[in-house]
C-alpha cells in the first residue's frame, strides 16, 4: 500500500527527542512513503529543502508565502520565480487569505495571492491554498485569476464551497479535522467530494487525528486520516491509498511515486 501525506511543514516538527530520520522512518512504517512538504515564507523553503535533502526521493517541496506570514519577509517576484522553478518544487505555496487571525494587511494577502496564483500558471505549478474566514475572496479571486491548477488544503468549508472549487478543477484535501467529534458537517463534505478530487494530509505539526489528538502530528498519521475517509466513503483502505495517491501524481504532475 502507498499513502501520501499531500501537506506538511517538516521543518515545523519538534525534535528535541526525535531526528527526522524518526519521522521519515515512522511515515514508512505506516505505508506512508511520500510527503509533499509545504514552505510558508521563501527563507523557509531555503532552510526547508537543506533540511530534507537526504530524504528527497520521500518529500518534494512547495515553495510560496503563507497569507500570516506576509509581515516576517519582503516580497521579491524574481527570487520566487527564481526559488519556485528548483527541481523537486511540485507546487506553489502555501498562499491565500486568511481574515481570521489578520485583517490589517487584507490587499497584501490578495496582491500575495494573485501572485502565486499568476506564476503557478506561468510555470505550470499547481497552487497549494489556505483560505480562513474568507470564502468569497478566495474563490472571486480564484476565478478573477483563471487558476489553472491547484487544491484547497486543509478543507473546512462547506459543500456549495466545494462545489465552486470542482467547477474550477481544483482538488480538495482532509486532514486529521475530519475525524473530530464536532466536525459532522465536515464529513458530509468528504462524502460529496468524488474520490478521483480528493487529497489527505496530515498538516503536521498540526491537527493530529483521533486517537493522538493534542499530541503533536506527523506524516505517519495521515494513515488515520485515510482510514477514517474510506469509513465515510465504505471503500477500502487500499482504495483510497491508490485514488490518493493517483490523484496527488496527477495534480502535482510528480513521476517519482510511479516509479517506485
């Protein structure tokens, strides 16, 4: 069996007790052999990729400026462009808009957002998106920007959401949330979404899955995340591994997996 955690921050994991090594060895143990790990600032993706070198047959990269993290560093359009054609970079972000947590720099995140929206089809990259408190905006932009590619990481939002989001061609990935005891509108979403347009993540260090809820996350969870969706879709747990991963090669346009 071949699971793929489609989003984490690996360079986010404590590892005051465990090396990466651990994890990466932990993810195997668990069937997951790939990650897609995921930047949040440019200077962060640079650290990020020196980090996972060794492990670069188990992780390609995304490389883009997380909506929250606009203040921590200067925006430069060539050094992005420059950054985001390295090899292994399979996608752009994460980008989009987040109203919750900031609300003071609203035209930056959308200026920001149609940026990496705008190089992804220039270089023919997916966009990875985080959308928070702004619905609207993100889909009106989405749709202003004609995106070619892209998932919405994370999902949290409703049905008619992820309605408009398929209509676009997008992806739309579960996480860990799907299995928490108040998120049964959420569930309703993951039965909707066809199988052929679903992703599953770990978002890791965040959101761990039941049973290791509170605790911090990691990419061998995403196998609790995959075996909860195939109880809400009553497929197997091998038949959501396949479509996962046959849909994170189709979006990401990654050859790698199918090799191995």
């Amino acid at each position: 069996m071949f699971l793929i955690d489609s989003h984490c921050h690996l360079d986010s994991l404590d590892y005051n007790n465990k090396s990466i090594n651990d994890v990466m060895q932990e993810a195997i143990n668990n069937d997951v052999k790939h990650c897609l790990s995921v930047a949040t600032t440019l200077s962060g993706y640079q650290s990020m990729k020196q980090m996972l070198t060794p492990y670069q047959n188990q992780c390609s990269y995304s490389c883009g400026i997380h909506p929250l993290n606009l203040d921590d560093e200067d925006y430069n359009a060539e050094r992005f462009e420059t950054l985001a054609q390295e090899e292994n970079v399979v996608a752009l972000g994460e980008t989009g808009l987040d109203y919750y947590y900031q609300q003071d720099n609203i035209e930056l995140q959308q200026f920001i957002f149609r940026e990496h929206i705008r190089l992804g089809r220039k270089l023919n990259k997916p966009v990875i998106v985080h959308t928070r408190n702004a619905r609207q905006d993100t889909l009106t932009i989405l749709k202003e920007e004609q995106v070619k590619s892209g998932v919405l990481h994370c999902f949290t939002e409703d049905i008619e959401t992820a309605k408009q989001l398929l209509d676009l061609g997008f992806y739309i990935s579960f996480s860990g949330i799907i299995t928490f005891k108040n998120a049964e509108s959420l569930r309703e979403v993951a039965k909707y979404v066809p199988l052929d347009r679903i992703l599953v993540e770990t978002d890791s260090p965040y959101l761990a899955p039941v049973p290791y809820r509170g605790k911090e996350n990691q990419p061998a969870y995403v196998r609790q995340v995959a075996q909860y969706l195939s109880a809400l879709k009553g497929v197997s747990l091998e038949l959501i591994a396949n479509q996962t991963t046959k849909n994170f090669c189709q979006l990401f346009n990654y050859k790698g997996v199918l090799n191995e």
